[in-house]
C-alpha cells in the first residue's frame, strides 16, 4: 500500500514549517526550529516533506491563509533538498521510493516556485543516487517536456525542462556512458533537437542550452546528428526570445571549437548574425555570447585567415562595445577618493603562494628562487581591462546563476572586457588590417569631451600593442605624451586604464637610446610612480601592476632610476591599505630580481627595509598576506646578499615558527576530520624564504642560523620532505639542496634519515595521473638535491648507491616522462660516481646509453661538468663496459669546453691508455686530443 502520512502530524509540520520562516515572531520561529530538528529524527520525514510540498492544498482542518500554505511548502522543499543533498546515502529506501515516485507532481504545480524546487529536488536526487538510481527520470521529465500525454500545460513543460536541464549538468558523462548496450544520450539528443520546435520559448531555450552541455565532449550521439543540429541553429538565429538566440550564440562556438570545418563554409553569414547579435543593445548577456565568438574564432587557426576579409565590419562593433554602458557610467562617476578608506577583508583577493619552480637540468644557485610573482597578480591587466583569468580563452561560460552579482562589477567578465580581449586576438593575428580600421576610432576618440569615449579608446590602443607594435610604431612619440597627459585625467578610470595602457607600450621606451628614455621613458616612469600614490585605490593598484609590467621589460635599464624607485615605494607602503599591498610586493620583488646587487647599497636598505620590516611586524602569522611578503623578501635577500644579514635572524626564526605551527595543526587536524587542514601555502613560503637567506648570507652566517633554529630546522625539514602536498615537498627539496652547498656540516649527521626519505622520493610511482606536473616537479628537486648531497658525501655515500642506482635508473629509462626529469636524474648518477665510482662500475653497461642521451641535450654548466667527472671515474673503473656507445661518449667530451676537460683530468695519458688497455685498439681522430 502506498505511504499516505497521519493529518495530525502533517498540519504540525506544515505549521512549523511557515513558522520559521516567520521573522515578525521570534518565539514562534525559534518553537518551529526545535520542533523541526526534533522532527527530522522520524524515519518518515522525506515523505511528509514530499507530501506537503507537492501537495496543492493545505491539510485538513488547518486555518492557514494561501500565502501562509504556498512559504510553508517552499520551505518544505527547500529541507527536503538539504536532507538529500547531506544524507541521502542515510535516508531509508522507503522514502527514497516514495520521493521518487511523487515529486514529479511538483512539476504539474501552477506556482512557478514550487516548479523550480521541484527541479532542484529532482537534480539533487539524481545527483547523489545515479541515473541508474533513477532511470526512468529521464524518459518521465521528456515525457513532460513533449507533452506526450497531451494534458500538459506549457508551465509543466517549462519546469520539466529545467528540470531535464539541471540533470544533464550534472550527469553529462554519466549520460554518455554504456548500459547494457545502451546510451541514454543517444535517446536525448534527438530528444532535445526535437524540442528545439516548441511553441514555449523557455523549452527551445533549455533545450538547446542542454544540447551545449555536450557539444564540448563531442559525444558520438551528437556528432552524428551535428548536421541536423546547423540545420536547427540557422532557423532559431532569427528566435524571438533573446534567451534562445544567446545560447544559438553559443552553439555556434562551441560547434567551431570542436569541428570548424562545419562552420567555415558559413563564415558570411555567421558575421553579419554576430555583428547584429552583439549590437543588441536590450541585452547585454546576448552582446556578449556574440563577442565570445571572435575569441574563438581568432584562437582557431582554421577558421581565422576566413575571418581576414570581415575585419572593417568586425572590429567596429568590437570598439563599440568597449564604452561603458550608462549604468556603469553612473556607478564610476558616483565613487570618490577612497585612498583612506580601509579595505574590507572581502575587497582583498584571496592569494595563494607560487611553489618553488622545479630545478631545471643545469640550472644554476640562482634557481633557487621564486620563479613567478606572488598570487600570480602580474596577469595582463591584474582586472583592469580584461583579466584572461576570468575565461579561458574561446569560452562560454554555460552557468546561468549570478553568483558575482554581489562582486565588484570591475571584475566581472563582461561584454567590454570580452571585446577588448577580443580586439587583441584579432591584433595579434592579422596586425596591420586591424590597425587600419582602429586608427580612425582612435583620431575621434582620443581627445573626446566625453570620458567613456576616451577611456574606450585608450583601452582599444593598449590592446592592440602586442599585435599592432610595428605599425603603431610610428605614432608612439606623438601617443606616448598624450598617454601621460591622460594619467591626469579628472575621471579616475582614465587614469586607471592609462596606466594599463602605458604599461603595454613600456617595452618600445624602454629600449630606446639614453636621450629617447629622457624624452619617453622617464616620463612614462615618473608618472606611473605618481599614480601609485594617486588617491584612488583602483588607479594605485592599476599603476602598480602597470609598473610591474615596465619593470620585467626594463630590466637593467632600472639600475640608474633605483633611488627614486624606491623613494616611491617607500612611500607607497606608508599609503597603501591592505589590498593594495598585494601588487605592492610584486613591485619590490621584480625590481630586486632585476637590478640585483644595486640594492644593496646602503642608502636604499636604510630606506627599503623599514619599510619591509615595518609591514612585516604588522601582518600576523595567519594573515594571507604573509605569501606575498615571504615571496617578496626572499628576492629581496637574493639581491641583498649579506647586506641581509641585519635582517635575517628575526625572519628565519619567525619562518620557523610559522613551520612549526603548521605541521602542528596538520597533524591535529589528521586526528581529527572536523578540523579542516591548515593551509599549505605558509609551508611553502617560509621553505622558499629559509632557502632564500641560507643562499644570500655568508655560510658562517647561515650555519649559525641553522644551528640555533628551534626546533631544528633538518628535523621540521624532514615532515616537510613527507608531506602530502607536492608544494610543499617540492620546496622542501630545494631547501634540502640549497643546504647541502652552503650548511653541509650542519647537514651532514642528519644524512640517514633524509637520504631515506629521499630514496622513497625518487620512486615514479608515487607520482599521482591528477597531479603529473607538480610531482615531477618534486621528484626533479629530489634529484638536483641527491646530486649536490653526494658532491660533497662523497664515498659517505656508499650505503646508499644501490637503492639510488636503482631508483635513478628506472627514471634515466622512462620516456613518458618529462625531459628535464631523465636530465637531472643522469645529472644526480654521474655526481654520485665522484665518490662511489667503483660501487656503480659493475652496471655500467646498463645506464651508459640513457645516461649519455639525457646528457647530450644539457648545457654545459659546472653541473654538467661534476656529472660527467663522476661518470668518467665509473669508466675508468670498467672500461670495457662502454664498447657500445663508446662514440657517443667520445662525442660528449668532444664538445665539452677545455676548462671541463682539464678539471676531469682527461687531458692526462691515462685516459686513453686505459681504453687501450681494456683492448680498444683504434681511437678516431676527431677525439686525439684526448
């Protein structure tokens, strides 16, 4: 018998579910809470909650009006969708049962409400249970959507297809999949093209929205009926309903993303149907789908060149749409001077830290380093004009929710930013003939009363530097001072994106002669400085991160302007609130990472550091900003050197501490699944930041640093080499390297238990498929590190060559595997043959071949060169064991500098003798010298 629920108890629950949604009756919604949570312990509870919520009148004898009835069902819903979203492997399958078979009503119901939580429900449903909890939920929602009984009403209709929707977004594999020589999308897809027809806008529109939801996977079922599809696009192009127009929009792209040789042949027309689409000026949403398309098409290198012919009618509704709208005109004219505004914590972008590059075979000390700025804030506009963070290139964001409604609208992907983005695509692959075209928009714009028609047209000229720089050469004199009038623009967003602009050009000025970087450069220079210290949040952090830009291009060119470089920043760090501080840092450490030694002078540490130090008492342990700041002095000591000295026992300790604490709440919150892990990032920069100050000090310096760590530094080094997070580890292993050449006797009596880590290190298999790159990563810090302990253990060594030679050689023979790994594997083999070459000579044969192929693509380095030292010491050992690939050998010393030879001892008779004693008898002329 079907479960029908008690009166009693259903019109209880009915009035405790309206009641705590009651917010003029405190007591009677805090009643309606304890009686709920007391209710959700009934086995029954899904079923009365199903019940109630698609059930269309209120239950017997309750006195509740239909506003009352129509809240408490809502809410009925809405725990019913939280009991399943958070327990449903828990609820009994009773109810799941009763859940299933009822909760389809709620998509026959009037109220649209009740609808769209039914489509909720059903979603969750299948979500947490499986289509094949499930099956006939699809056949029942496309049922209702066909109106295959022929009593459905078109809002049943509507709701069923959202629902059909929601279910295909969330199972879109899971739908492609073989069940007992089946494929559900194979029913589907025909399913949703047909219903592509209906008289009901909202069904044609999610229709063809859960037809896009495959196109990217190219699922057989859709490409076999891919033609049917265009011949359906090409009807709806010319649909009533926006909606639907924006999601044939986004078809389209997604049809030329997978198979461009369908839209080649339809290249006209599909122009001048975007060009129309993104001039619909009613709906911004659809404007945008239609820019979305020139992304895609200028990234495609097959259908771009058919695109060349359209660019005069392209690239004029591209500068159109970069104006701001009235509205966002209205919002930036209404902002003021916020320079003493605090930041909210939620203005601040969240920040991750940027793990230690991996070592690179050959690669240097200085590798050491940060490779990258801090929060990879230095993105090409950093949210100024279009961030490519915020859609990869070519897409279409398919997610209708507006979770950034309530975000800075600056920073939202929009129809102007995707405009801009898109102009600078189409730049960078047809350069001239976009050139032409925007010249004239430029002549008009540039100087118009009006300032979103400047802003717009100093936006357009920076983003056509990149692609455009030849042509627009000419012009830059004359563009570049009327840019840096513009940094004095009275609109702050002239300012803003000026300094953007300025940014992109600063790489022309910056190589020009001494009296062109007098004329162009230093005023560019000194009025992105100024607007650092603008009163403007936005215009300081778009000035920053345009000088960051200037710095990377300048380099060297910045040794002479350091006092006054720092000056400002000294400056900066005195106005700036929290949020600007981010790209502040980056500013510090590109110029330390360029101009190096020069800041060591001594009037420019008494003036940066101070200011560093000062920022760094501030910022607490836990703060978010302690990433960008460790990454930030980490340069800073790498261009100080022991000028860093003053500095360094406070910041090696407090790396510690943060260390310390951290692997302390990992391992409470291992013991504990309620606690949520601590986060790694601050590992990962205090390692970076220890690594950085052992390298800069003197070795005296940083072996008392060492030697005075609490805890000890090799001891917390250890659990780091351990963790779980690659980050970590493979910043762990660099530190681990950088000691073993500056602390080694530090190092030395801890060698057993970090050698044995190191071994279980090098084993490939640890490598996870969903985290590849940043687990060779540390397994190519491993070996750098083994290569520099053995440099210097020498014979010490021995324990532990065969587990080493065994773990070396499985890498050295891995060709699925990067490049660089085989590299610096052979590197770390050939260095420990320094000290243990007679332990490795008995396989010599084995790894000679792989080990002289991986050394064949090295540069030469003072790596390479201890590398094959050690490699020639295990030949010398067993000669005989290179007949095979003696003449690569030979070719590898052939091309090795003359210093390399003398400090590997084969300029001496003994080499070659050895050879001719083992009964080599002819060696080549191209190698006498040896």
């Amino acid at each position: 018998m079907e479960w029908q629920p008690q009166q009693g108890p259903l019109g209880q629950l009915t009035q405790c579910l309206k009641d705590s949604l009651s917010g003029h009756d405190v007591n009677a919604q805090k009643n309606a809470e304890k009686m709920l949570d007391q209710a959700k312990k009934s086995p029954d509870i899904n079923n009365y909650l199903t019940f109630l919520f698609t059930s269309q009148e209120p239950p017997a004898g309750l006195a509740m009006d239909a506003a009352g009835y129509q809240t408490a069902r809502g809410a009925a819903a809405l725990m019913l969708k939280n009991n399943v979203q958070r327990s449903y492997k828990s609820i009994p399958e009773q109810s799941k049962s009763y859940i299933r078979s009822t909760i389809l009503l709620g998509l026959r119901d009037s109220n649209s409400q009740v609808r769209n939580l039914a489509g909720n429900v059903i979603t969750e449903v299948v979500r947490h249970g499986g289509i094949m909890g499930w099956p006939q939920v699809l056949s029942e929602l496309i049922s209702l959507v066909g109106n295959e009984s022929g009593n459905v009403s078109p809002e049943t209709q509507e709701g069923a297809s959202s629902a059909l929707l929601k279910t295909c977004e969330d199972n879109r594999r899971a739908l492609d999949k073989d069940y007992s020589g089946q494929r559900p999308l194979d029913f589907i897809i025909p399913k949703l093209l047909e219903f592509t027809t209906s008289i009901t806008a909202k069904v044609r529109a999610n229709s063809l929205a859960g037809i896009n939801i495959f196109i990217p996977e190219k699922p057989a079922a859709l490409i076999s009926n891919i033609d049917q599809l265009l011949q359906r696009l090409f009807q709806l192009a010319s649909d009533s309903s926006d909606e639907v127009r924006k999601h044939v929009c986004r078809s389209f792209i997604h049809i030329a993303d997978i198979i461009p040789e369908k839209i080649a042949p339809h290249m006209n027309g599909l122009v001048d149907y975007m060009v129309a689409q993104q001039r619909s000026g009613d709906d911004r949403d659809l404007a945008l789908d239609a820019a979305e398309f020139w992304l895609c098409i200028g990234e495609d290198k097959k259908l771009r060149e058919g695109l060349k012919p359209y660019l005069p009618k392209v690239v004029p509704v591209l500068l159109e749409s970069m104006v701001y709208c009235e509205d966002d005109v209205f919002r930036l004219e209404a902002e003021s001077a916020d320079a003493e505004e605090e930041d909210r914590e939620q203005d601040i972008k969240p920040q991750f830290a940027t793990s230690k590059a991996a070592r690179l075979a050959g690669g240097s000390n200085g590798d050491n380093s940060a490779q990258t700025t801090n929060g990879e804030v230095k993105s090409a506009t950093y949210g100024y004009a279009y961030d490519e963070d915020d859609v990869e290139e070519g897409e279409v964001e398919d997610d209708d929710d507006d979770d950034d409604d309530g975000g800075d609208p600056e920073e939202q992907w929009n129809l102007r930013k995707c405009s801009a983005a898109a102009l600078d695509v189409l730049a960078s692959v047809f350069h001239e003939p976009v050139f032409g075209v925007t010249l004239p928009y430029l002549k008009e714009n540039l100087n118009h009363p009006e300032w979103p028609n400047r802003e717009a047209a100093v936006l357009a000229l920076g983003a056509i530097a990149d692609g455009c720089m030849e042509v627009v050469f000419p012009h830059l004199p004359e563009l570049t001072h009327f840019l840096i009038s513009l940094l004095n623009d009275p609109q702050p967003v002239v300012r803003q994106i000026t300094c953007w602009s300025l940014g992109r050009y600063s790489q022309w000025a910056s190589r020009l002669d001494k009296a062109g970087r007098q004329r162009y450069f230093e005023p560019i220079m000194d009025g992105m400085l100024k607007r650092m210290l603008d009163n403007n949040k936005r215009v300081q952090e778009a000035a920053a991160s345009a000088f960051a830009s200037l710095e990377e291009k300048a380099q060297q060119q910045l040794v002479e302007y350091c006092d006054v470089i720092v000056q400002q920043f000294v400056q900066c760090f005195g106005k700036y609130k929290d949020r600007n501080m981010f790209i502040l840092y980056d500013c510090v450490q590109t110029l330390a990472e360029h101009v190096g030694p020069t800041l060591a002078k001594p009037e420019l540490v008494n003036m940066l550091m101070p200011a560093l130090i000062g920022r760094w008492q501030k910022v607490s342990d836990q703060s978010r900003e302690m990433f960008p700041l460790l990454e930030c002095l980490s340069y800073i000591a790498t261009a100080l050197g022991d000028h860093f000295a003053p500095f360094a026992n406070p910041i090696f300790t407090r790396c510690i501490s943060i260390i310390t604490q951290n692997l302390q709440d990992s391992q409470i919150a291992t013991r504990n699944p309620a606690i949520d892990e601590p986060d790694k990032d601050f590992l990962v920069t205090s390692l970076d930041l220890l690594s950085a100050i052992i390298q800069a000090l003197d070795e005296r310096k940083s072996a008392e640093l060492v030697a005075s760590s609490s805890p000890n530094m090799f001891e917390l080094l250890i659990y780091c080499m351990k963790d779980s997070n690659n980050d970590v580890r493979q910043s762990a292993y660099a530190l681990l390297g950088d000691c073993a050449i500056y602390v080694f006797s530090q190092l030395q009596p801890v060698l057993p238990d970090i050698l044995q880590t190191l071994i279980a290190q090098l084993d490939l298999q640890q490598v996870r498929a969903d985290a590849e790159e940043t687990g060779y990563s540390v397994v190519n810090n491993a070996c750098w590190s083994c290569g520099e302990i053995a440099m210097r253990q020498r014979a010490e060594m021995a324990p532990y060559v065969d587990a080493l030679l065994q773990k070396l050689v499985v890498i050295l023979f891995n060709e699925q595997i990067p490049e660089s790994l085989n590299e610096n594997a052979a590197l770390a083999l050939g260095r420990l043959g320094i000290g243990c070459a007679p332990q490795l000579a008995p396989h010599l044969a084995t790894f000679a071949p792989p080990f002289l192929k991986a050394m064949r693509k090295i540069d030469w380095t003072d790596e390479k060169g201890h590398a094959l030292k050690g490699f020639v010491e295990i030949v010398m050992n067993n000669p005989q064991a290179m007949e095979s690939c003696l003449l690569e050998f030979f070719n590898e010393l052939a091309s090795a500098p003359g210093l390399f030879l003398t400090s590997m001892g084969l300029q001496e008779e003994g080499f070659i003798e050895t050879f001719r004693r083992a009964s080599i008898d002819t060696v080549p002329k191209s190698y006498s010298r040896f």
